[in-house]
C-alpha cells in the first residue's frame, strides 16, 4: 500500500488503499482536509502542495487543470485532494486553512458555557 505523508502542524502519515484520492486517504488517516464543494473539483478549498512523489498521482484532468489555471496555481506544484488518485508514496503540504480540525462535543460544550457566562440572564431598564 502506498504512504501518504500531509505535511502540517497537526499532519499525519500513514499507508492507505491505493487509488483514493488524497481527500479520501486524509479521512482515512484521521487528518480530514477542507473540501467546501463535496470533492466535486469547484473550488480548491482542498488544494495541496505536492512535494515528493508528483508521478505517484493520477494524471490531472482538464477540470482540475481549469480550476488551477484560474486560481493562478501555477508553482509549486499544486493538485486538489479531491481530484488526485494515490498511485504511490507521496508526500503533500498541507496549507494552515486547508485543514478542517476534528470538531469536539467537549470544546463545544465549553465553548457553549463560554459563551452563555457572557450574556446576562436579565437586562434591567433604568
């Protein structure tokens, strides 16, 4: 199975099926990217550097290519996670707002207590 290594603070790496895209293998390794589209190649909320291993991914198709162009992604090397196929190791960065950190019920909640502390259960009018 090929390695996939998402280079970021909080990255992971970790061998996966080969075939996925590198969106789906980032789920799979507990490392979920930003995809505001579904993976549907119509935004690049999920676009990663590649850094190694550029040939062990899928060859890039005219939607993906168009999507770049237009962005103005030329250099380094840039492929969405939704549209490239792992074929073999590769190594990816991962920018700091690509990565979708794993929500929390305990941040939540305290988040929520948070936030009620602040609002003052009556107002009164003088």
């Amino acid at each position: 199975m090929p390695k996939v290594t998402f280079l970021h603070p909080e990255g992971k790496s970790g061998e996966v099926p080969e075939n996925l895209t590198l969106l789906e293998a980032s789920m799979e390794l507990g490392f979920p990217l930003n995809h505001d589209c579904g993976g549907n190649a119509s935004c690049t909320t999920c676009r990663l550097e590649v850094q190694q291993g550029a040939e062990h991914l899928s060859e890039i198709e005219f939607d993906e290519q168009d999507l770049l162009d237009r962005e103005a992604l030329f250099e380094p090397f840039y492929r969405l996670g939704c549209q490239a196929r792992v074929m073999g190791d590769v190594v990816v960065r991962v920018p700091e707002e690509k990565w979708e950190a794993p929500s929390n019920d305990e941040q939540r909640k305290t988040g929520v207590d948070a936030a009620k502390e602040c609002i003052p259960e009556r107002i009164e009018i003088l």
